[in-house]
C-alpha cells in the first residue's frame, strides 16, 4: 500500500500530492495522513470523484484515509 504524508500541509498540496500518488500508482489502494478537517474533506472528494472507496480512521490528532480503487 502506497502511503502519503500530507500532514502538516495547507489546501491544495494535499489533494495535488494525493492525485499524484494516484496516477503514479494505478489500481493501487492508498493511506492518506492528514492533520486537518479541509485536507481531510478535499481529499475524500478526490477519492471519491476517481471511484475510490474511502475508509476513514481517527488517528492521534489526524485522520488515516484508506483509499481503495474501483469500489464505486
């Protein structure tokens, strides 16, 4: 599983990171790290506008995005 480390970073890095990761690695299932409730929202929006199935876990001070392709 490909992770990306977003945390930290302002809209839209996170989502340009994260749509990076998904071209880079096709059919691949992604963990998104967030430290934001916008980067956490824009993110799930891209996810799920690409047909990924998005899982969401609470995770110290963040969230973990579990991003599944092809689960539309």
């Amino acid at each position: 599983m490909v992770e990306v480390d977003v945390r930290g970073l302002s809209c839209p890095i996170p989502v340009v990171k994260t749509k990076k990761a998904m071209e880079q690695n096709p059919g691949q299932p992604l963990a998104v790290l967030t430290d934001n409730e916008t980067s956490k929202e824009n993110v799930s929006r891209l996810a799920g506008s690409r047909g990924y199935q998005i899982q969401v876990e609470k995770v110290g001070g963040g969230y973990r995005l579990l991003l599944t392709p092809g689960k539309n």
